[in-house]
C-alpha cells in the first residue's frame, strides 16, 4: 500500500515484559481441579490472576512475541512481511519437529508412527505455502518502499528453514556456511549437515526388512545432498507392486510423495510470489533472484518415489 503512512499501535509497554526465553511457571492442573473452578466461575472464563502476569501470556510468551515487530521504515507494507515472515519461522519450527521425530520412530521402526508425523508435516506444508496468499497483497511498489531497508536479510538465511531442508536431505556445506559466525546457531547446524536424514534413514529401514540396496546408498557422507539410485528405486518398484492399504512401506512411500509434492508446491508459490513482486530483480541475500528460486522447484527430495513410476 504504497503512500499510505502506517500508525504503529503499541499494545505492550516494552519495559515491563520479561525477555528472558526460559520457561515461565504457570503450574499445573486436573481434570478435578478444572471442574472445580468452573462450579466457581458459574462456567464463566476466569479473570482474576494473581501476579503481574497470567497464565496463557506466560505459557505463549506473549507479551515478548508481540514486542518482536520492529519495522526498519516508514512502508506500510512492512510490518506484513515481518510478522508472516515471522510466522514462516516457527510452522518451520513445527515442520521440522515432526521430521525429526519421524526420523527417529523409523528407526525404532515404527512405520506407523512415522506415517503420522510426516502426515502432519505435508499439513504444515501446506499451511506455508497459503503464508503465500497474505504476502502476495504487498505490491511491487509496496515493496520497494521498504526493501532498501533490508539490507543482505533474505529468507535464504533461514536457519530453521535449512534445517527443514537437510533432514529432508538437500544438503549444502555452502548454504550452511552462512551461520558458521552464528555461536548459538552453528553447532546444531553442522551437526544437521553431517548427519543422516529421514530418507537415508528410511533406506536403511528398507535394507533392515530384507530389500536388497547398494552399500553406497547406506554408507556415504551424509553432508552431500542425496542422489538418485537405481537399487533403492528397485526396492521401492518392488514395494510398489503390492500397492495394498496394509502394507505400511508402500504407505510410507505415498506419505513421502505426498510432503513432497506439498513442498514444491509451497516452492513454487514463493517463485511466482517474488516474480510478481520484484521481477528479475537480484535477490537481497545475494541470488540472482526468481532464476534462483526457478532452479529450486525442480528439486525432489525422494526421487526414485516419483522415477518409479514410469516402470509401474
């Protein structure tokens, strides 16, 4: 909204919230408890707190969170970008926490419970990619009142969103070098670089139940992003070919096609988003822009699962 001048409501007087991010104690209660103190409030919210805080502000940290909106101009299109920028990071945040976890329940072979997080996980996708449909209401005139502002800041240096990117298995030392002067950032994000990620982890799961698979697809260095093998496309063919709703591997295939899928989408919406916006303008973080952004909704993270296909 280009030559509209943004009022800054300030809903929280900075100087009195706690900024510190440890836990904040809140207590605990039961079933019994709830049910006594609605007989108290005759079924009413409750109002009264003692303290300088109350309890929902406190498990939320929400009076920090709202003070986290700084814009750096007078464009009154920023203060969008910031916070869907904002909520960008933490459904990253919770994308992340689900493969995570599903990587560590396929090694517990867990099929089942892997199927489900990575089944939230293509929901969190998808919620990303609708963060689209806000930010596509900035115009390019908008946006150019406040981009200057940003100096080299780019979604690029999204520590949480690479961390999204290497369990996935798109690995890159290069792009992970951009938080090596990060102290609190850098240790967990070389340790990501290094490791196994879902899909390797999920081929070895295939070799524990018995599907012949090439060593170098089972012992490799984890910091290279993953390549194409014919014997994991084999193996999973051979899954493929038992489509049934009870075999968990071929449910697990279709729940890694689907995140897949739901990722390029989200990819694409961010192309056609910056197209719109900044043309074939370079990048802020240093890209040449959508020919960068072009390039990465090609990638698939789990590529025999879409090659296989064409051999069905």
């Amino acid at each position: 909204m280009a030559r509209v001048t943004p009022i800054f409501p300030q809903l929280v007087e900075p100087s009195g919230v706690n900024c510190s991010n440890q836990s904040r104690d809140i207590g605990v209660t039961t079933d019994e408890t709830r049910a006594y103190a609605a007989t108290q409030t005759d079924g009413k919210p409750l109002v009264e707190f003692g303290g300088t805080s109350n309890p929902y502000v406190d498990y939320q940290f929400i009076d920090l969170l709202h003070t986290l909106q700084q814009p750096k101009s007078q464009g009154y299109d920023e203060t969008c970008f910031i916070v869907m920028g904002q909520v960008k990071e933490l459904l990253f945040n919770a994308l992340h926490f689900e493969l995570y976890n599903a990587r560590h329940q396929i090694d517990q072979d867990e099929v089942i419970e892997a199927i489900r997080m990575i089944s939230r996980a293509r929901a969190i996708t998808t919620y990303i990619a609708h963060s689209w449909d806000v930010l596509n209401t900035i115009t390019a005139d908008g946006f150019n009142e406040f981009r200057n502002s940003l100096g080299q800041a780019s979604g690029q240096l999204s520590f949480m969103y690479r961390h999204v990117e290497f369990i996935l298995g798109n690995k890159s030392a290069r792009l992970a070098r951009a938080h090596s002067n990060i102290a609190h950032v850098w240790p967990k994000m070389k340790e990501a670089l290094e490791a196994p990620s879902l899909y390797d982890r999920i081929i070895a799961l295939l070799a524990r139940r018995g599907f012949s698979l090439d060593a170098k697809a089972l012992d490799r260095d984890w910091s290279q992003p993953y390549e194409a093998n014919a014997s994991v496309e084999a193996a999973w063919l051979e899954i493929y070919r038992q489509a049934k709703t009870d075999n968990q591997l071929f449910e697990l295939g279709e729940a890694l096609v689907t995140l897949d899928d739901h990722i390029s989408q989200y990819r694409w919406r961010h192309f056609t988003s910056v197209s719109r916006i900044i043309g074939h303008k370079p990048g802020t973080g240093g890209s040449a822009g959508v020919g960068w952004l072009r390039h990465v909704t090609e990638h698939r993270f789990f590529p025999e699962l879409w090659s296989l296909r064409t051999s069905l």
